[in-house]
C-alpha cells in the first residue's frame, strides 16, 4: 500500500501534511513538496477568489505535487443552490471567447419551481446575473435540470455526454453551442478524480 500511495500521490515519501485550515502557511506546503511529501493547503475557510489564488502561489512555487483539502461529503438535492451555481458561472464566462459585444445567457432549470430562469449578460468585459428578465434577445438557451448544470460545471459529466443522454438542451447558434466550455470555463477541480475513484477501498467513510 505504501509504494502504492508514492506512485499514485507523485511522492518521495510517505508524508502527508495536516493541512490545518487557516494554521497552514502556503510556505509550510511548498517546503512539505519541495522535500518529497504532500503539502497540504486547507481551504475550507476561503471563498473562491481566494482559492485561486492560493492555488495560483502554489502552482508558480512549486512543480511538486500538493493537496488542496476540503470539508466534504457526499451531496444530497437540498445542497445544490442556484445563486451559489450562477455567481461561479458568471465568473467563469470568458467575455474575449465570445462572439460579438454582446451575449445575453439564459438557464432554465427545468426542476425548479420558483426563480427557474436566470439570465448572463455579457457586455464587452462587464458581465451581469439577472434573475428577472433584462429585456434582451437572448443568444443561448440551457434548459437543463440544476444538478446536471452543478455537475457540468464541476466537470463531473460532458456537455456532450448531457446532450446525448437528454439531460441537457442548448439552444442558439453552434458558435456559441458547439464548444461551450470554451467561453463558459469549468471548475478549477474539474477533472480531478475523487480519492474514492484513485485507491479504491482504501477510503473509509
């Protein structure tokens, strides 16, 4: 199990910091990689913005593997909320991949019974969340149930996979529907097996 864990991990040794939420420096992780092991960073406490750039540190600090530890537990349907999924997708449009000055973004979430339909305006680098309607033609349509819109932005299923399996509709112009993840940039931890799927049996609940 232990060369097991060197060769998955990317590790010289079998050190694993605790990463400590808020008592563990950027400074301790990078030295815990730089010398073999896992630096940990513990980022339950952090919003997003500092997330990134806490990642973006260890990234320019170290080319050493590193954890980024969370509090987590297997979601249920009352974890999923809409304005907490528009405020990521809002940050995760990418305005300079976008056809044109303007893009208006509407998102039906098919499950939902009251404020079903969120809208993103995007003009020039200003880009708006509107949960009434703007009055603007629309370019895209996602119709989409809120846990299947979660989990593409998680990166957890395809945009092509959703399609193909009725799970999704995209409706406007292929510029804009063929490539979505091209503008409408995915998590950060997108595509990032979770550890139950990298050692099998080797995490206890």
């Amino acid at each position: 199990m232990q060369n097991q864990l060197l060769d998955i991990l990317h590790i010289e040794h079998p050190l694993i910091q605790a990463p400590m939420a808020e008592a563990a420096t950027t400074d301790m992780a990078v030295a815990v990689s730089e010398n073999g092991g896992l630096g940990s960073l513990g980022c339950a406490p952090w919003g997003p913005d500092t997330l990134h750039e806490k990642i973006i540190e260890m990234q320019q600090r170290t080319t050493k593997p590193f954890n980024v530890n969370f509090f987590a537990h297997q979601m249920q349907e009352d974890d999923y909320d809409m304005g907490l999924l528009m405020t990521h997708l809002e940050r995760s449009v990418q305005p300079d991949k976008l056809p044109g000055h303007e893009t208006v973004i509407r998102f039906h979430f098919t499950d939902v019974t009251e404020n079903s339909h969120w809208w993103i305006v995007v003009e020039g680098d200003d880009i708006d969340v509107c949960i009434h309607d703007p009055g603007k033609d629309v370019d895209i349509f996602f119709n989409v149930e809120l846990k299947t819109m979660c989990e593409l932005w998680m990166g957890e299923i395809s945009y092509r996979q959703a399609k193909a399996d009725n799970l999704l509709e995209l409706v406007g112009p292929a510029a804009l529907t063929r490539k979505v993840e091209n503008w409408l940039k995915p998590s950060i931890f997108a595509g990032i097996e979770p550890a139950n799927r990298i050692m099998p049996g080797a995490i206890q609940q």
